[in-house]
C-alpha cells in the first residue's frame, strides 16, 4: 500500500509531512510527501514560513503518481488558494480519495494559511474529499458556528456534512469527537490526556485514517483505529509531540 501526504514541512518533527511519514511507517504502509511550505517552527513557537510555488508543488505530485499506483492522500498545511486549487485538480484527475486535515494555525500559535483559506477550502476541496478532520477551531471556521459545548459540535458537524463526511476532534470537548458519515451524526468519548505532548496530533491522526483506509479498513473503521493510534501515541509523547508504540 502506497499513500501521500501533501503538506508542509516541520523541521522539529512534530508535524505536518515528518510526522505523517513516521505514521505512515509505523502503521506499515510506504509514504510518499509533497512538500506545499517550509516553516521554521518547534511544538512552542512558529518562526516562519516559505511557501512553495504552485507550479512546483504539481510537479511533485506528477512526479510521484507517474512512478506510483496512489489510492489514498492526506492533505495538511495548503496554504494558499492556488495549492488548494492545484490539489483539487489533482485528485480529480488521477481519481485520488482525500482525507483533509483543514490546518489553518498551528499548535505554537501562527499562522498556516493566507487569505481565507476554510472558504477556498469549502469552495474547492472539501467537496472532493471523503473526509475532513478539523478540530474545534478550525470546524468553527468552516462552519461560522462557535463551538460552545458538544450540542454546538454536532450542528457544525451536520452542516459540514452537508459538503462532505468529518470528524470534529475532540480535544477541546471533554475528548469527544462528533463524527458525520453518510449524513448520520453520532459521537464517540476518549479519555482526556493531560499532557504537553501533542504537537502535530491532528497530522497523526489523519495520516492514521489514510494509512487505514489504503489497508481495506471502512472508513468508520479507519476512524476508530486512527483515533485509538493517536491516543496511545499522545500518551506515549516526548519532546513536546507524539511517540508511536504499536
């Protein structure tokens, strides 16, 4: 099973496409990256960024599909519309299955998108993908909903998936996570770690969905697995961010 994560680069490890290769790895599953932005960042702060060219950016990706049978993508940091615009594009011409992590800020605080990148993703993407995972903050940005209590997450999650299936995450709901598949809303509880270490779990946990899904897993089943992988890696966590036991 071959799988791609399109994404930025945190050179500390943590996240976007290092840790979606460490994912990848650790759930047995060979990873291809398409690198969208460069960041000078650590679990604590955000430097700075340097976004790729959008021309260069396709040319990744038709380099890799050239060479490899892809099924299954995630997509992480875009950027800026015209990445969001390119990938769109993409897996509709090579007929690819896209899980979007809608990463807009990151853990340490900067910002990750220019311009309105959750309407550039609405418009563009989200229509295309089998699913989104976005946390509180970002399921707020998509949906113009605040987020108050797990009421106010399951309407967001009903309205979002109106355009696509998703998962809103639930660590900023008492660990539960509001899931729509196929229109049905229902939710799921984990426990709460209280801990440091989790830079990058939203990478994680949406590389684990894709890297399940290209093993024949259903996508519920994907979900569940992907979730209890990121749990046990958070609970595992050094250096600020996840450490994978399997």
């Amino acid at each position: 099973m071959i799988v791609m994560s399109i994404a930025g680069v945190d050179p500390s490890g943590g996240a976007g496409i290092l840790a979606d290769i460490k994912t990848f790895q650790a759930i047995g599953v060979y990873g291809t990256g398409i690198v969208t932005a460069l960041t000078a960042q650590n679990p604590q702060m955000m430097y700075s960024l340097k976004a790729i060219e959008t021309d260069y950016v396709e040319e990744q990706i038709d380099a890799v599909l050239d060479s490899y049978n892809v099924e299954y993508i995630k997509t992480g940091m875009l950027y800026s519309k015209d990445i969001i615009k390119t990938v769109s594009k993409k897996i509709r011409e090579y007929n690819l299955k896209a899980v979007v992590d809608p990463v807009m800020v990151a853990t340490s605080g900067g910002e990750l998108a220019k311009d309105d990148l959750s309407q550039n993703l609405l418009k563009y993407l989200l229509p295309k993908a089998i699913l989104t995972t976005p946390n509180v903050s970002e399921a707020e940005k998509l949906t113009g909903i605040k987020i108050a209590d797990e009421e106010k997450a399951e309407i967001a999650c009903e309205k979002l998936g109106k355009i696509c299936n998703n998962i809103i995450t639930g660590g900023h709901l008492n660990g539960t996570n509001i899931t729509c598949i196929d229109g049905k809303i229902s939710a799921f509880k984990q426990e709460l770690l209280k801990t440091d270490n989790v830079h990058g779990s939203g990478c994680n946990f949406s590389a684990a969905i894709v890297s399940y899904l290209s093993q024949k897993n259903d996508l519920k089943t994907s979900i569940l697995k992907a979730s209890e992988y990121t749990y046990e890696s958070i609970k595992n966590g050094k250096y600020g961010t996840l450490i994978a036991k399997l």
